[in-house]
C-alpha cells in the first residue's frame, strides 16, 4: 500500500490581498470639536468683550452655572459692543429662570475679586485671548506687559478653582503671540499643561470675536474667529511629583504636554 504524501507545509505564507475601497470611495470624517465645557461645571469667564462666548456657553452647550466678567463698566463696554446688550440681556434672562448665571463689570482679571467670586469653587476659569490692549508700539514692552497680564491672572485665579479644576486661556497662534510663552510663564506660578488643542470658533454657535479697543468702525474685513489659535488647559502641578522616581520623572513631565493638532 503505497504512503500517503504529507502536505507540504508553507511556511510565512502571506494572506490573500484584500480588496482597498479607491480614494473616492473613502471618506475623511473631520475631527470632533474638543469641548472643554460640561453642563455640570461651575464656570468663570474673565475679561469677556461682547458677552457672545458666555451666551453661546449657555444656550448651545447647556452652562447655565456661570459667572461672566469684564473690565469695563457697563457704559464703556456698551459704547464699544453695542451687539453687547443683546448677549447680556440673554444671559440675564437665564438667571431670572435659574438664579444661576451672573454677569459682572469692572472685573480686573489680576485681582479676581466681588462677593460672588472670592468663594471660588470652580471648575474652569477661562480668560479666552488675553491682551492689554495697544499700549504701545514698542513690540518687547508690548510683549511684557501681557505676559504680566497673565501671570496676574494666574496667581489671582489659582486659589479659585476646585480641586481637579482647570484654566482654560485661549491666545492666537504666531507672533507675537508665541513670545508670550504662556507655558513657561504657568510654569512658573505652580502651573501645568494638561492639554493643548485648536481653538475651533465654530464650536460655539452665535461667539464672534471682540477686539480688546473696541468694535472696528464701518465694519472692516478683521475677524479674529477666523485666525488660527490655540487653547492651552492648565491645572495646578500634582504634588505626587515628589513621590516620582528619578528616571521616571522626565518622562512624566513630557507627558504632561498632550498636544493635539
């Protein structure tokens, strides 16, 4: 009887191609917007301009649980955004129905201070495109001093959030922005970078950008919710740092730098 043969055995054999959809075929699905907002916080926004970021928090991301401030008094900031009234009368509203909501002038955002704000207790403070204005021309004075504006922001906002709270500043991308060095400059006052992604304007339904001078008169074609910017979360530095064995801590201070594109 003759022997059977035995398989021959093919060995690293690869798999069978698979078909690949063509390029039309396939779809790119954009990222999803990063909201760094839940309806649960207790949220504190500083130096706002046209009031439109807090009402777009309130009526399209469901924060009913804020307190939005600004520098100027209530005339002054009027006579620069008139579209003002509009957002403050919304958010108003809100609080005659909840109780819940506020809204505050003359709010120097180094010296966070008033009834309402010095008990703290929050879980995010925003400060969205910091800037002190055209006080000079003079680009390295001008650069001082809005790294002093925030370093006072910083130092004065710190003591308010609750534990595992978050500041969250939004600034332009490119100079002279980048010589602020918004990271080193939270670094510095016990700060650390959780995240950092794209600020996306189109997330927030209604907001449009409002120069610190002012409206531009006639209108002009400058929309800063059109220029590139980036949003930087900061929370205070863990104190479990200390407990990090040596060869692991530059590791774990790269890590705090998550950057998403």
């Amino acid at each position: 009887m003759a022997k059977r043969k035995k398989p021959k055995k093919f060995k690293n054999r690869d798999p069978p191609p698979t078909s690949r959809p063509s390029s039309a075929a396939r779809t790119c699905t954009p990222p999803a917007p990063i909201i760094p907002f839940d309806p649960s916080h207790r949220i504190l926004l500083v130096g706002e301009g046209n009031f439109s970021f807090a009402h777009s928090l309130l009526e399209h991301h469901g924060c009913s649980c804020m307190i939005a401030t600004c520098l100027d008094t209530r005339s002054v900031l009027l006579e620069k955004y008139p579209q003002a009234e509009a957002h403050i009368d919304a958010l108003l509203a809100a609080a005659e129905d909840k109780g819940e909501v506020k809204v505050l002038y003359g709010m120097d955002a180094t010296k966070l201070g008033g009834k309402e704000v010095k008990r703290g207790g929050f879980d995010r403070i925003v400060f969205n495109f910091p800037h002190v204005g055209g006080l000079t021309k003079d680009v390295n004075r001008q650069v001082r001093y809005n790294q002093e504006l925030l370093v006072g922001f910083f130092k004065s906002a710190i003591p308010l959030l609750t534990p595992g709270g978050m500041i969250v500043v939004t600034v332009f991308e490119g100079e002279p922005y980048t010589l602020w060095n918004v990271r080193d400059l939270a670094r510095h006052v016990g700060l650390q970078v959780g995240r950092s992604f794209k600020f996306q304007a189109d997330a927030y339904s209604g907001y449009e950008h409002a120069r610190t001078l002012g409206n531009i008169k006639g209108g002009g074609g400058w929309k800063g919710e059109n220029r590139p910017a980036r949003t930087y979360l900061f929370e205070v530095k863990d104190r479990e740092e200390d407990r990090i064995p040596r060869g692991k801590r530059k590791r774990a201070a790269d890590d705090d730098d998550d950057d998403d594109d």
